[in-house]
C-alpha cells in the first residue's frame, strides 16, 4: 500500500517515541469534546423537529432530572428524550 519511501517517511517523523504523549492527549480531548457534545445535543433546550415536537421542554416533569449530575439526588429520575 505505502511505498518504502513513505514508510520510512511516516516512521521518521510521525512514530517518534516523543510523540505518543501528545498523540493519547490529543485523542483524550476529541473523546471527551465529542462526549460533551453528544450530551448537550440530547438536551431538551435543543429543537431538531419544529413540526412534531416544537417544544420538547414542556414534557419534562417536576421530578426528572435534566443535568448531567445531581449531587443533591432531588429528583426521582433522569428525563430522556423519547422523540426528536
């Protein structure tokens, strides 16, 4: 697939042993960017469908947690979205 040229190439400059540190951080911070975005494109201030469920908001309940965490634990359960 890669020519001897392109391995050799690839092994100079991109595996050096200094590297991978810089390479598991980087890697570390696009999981957990894509963790949080994940999270905050499930809340229920985001509006996907206008026509089907303008606003998703009005279903959640008194006793349904929307937060990330509850250190207090108030609520009885976690409010998920059932519909887009």
């Amino acid at each position: 697939m890669f020519s001897k040229a392109t391995k050799i190439y690839l092994k100079k400059h991109w595996y050096r042993s200094e590297l991978i540190p810089i390479y598991a951080i980087c890697g570390g911070a696009l999981s957990v960017c894509a963790y949080f975005a994940s999270r905050a494109l499930k809340n229920p201030e985001v509006v996907w469908d206008k026509q089907n469920n303008p606003y998703p908001w009005l279903h959640v309940q008194q006793n349904e947690n929307v937060k990330l965490m509850d250190p207090n634990n108030r609520f009885e359960k976690q409010w998920s979205r059932d519909r887009l």
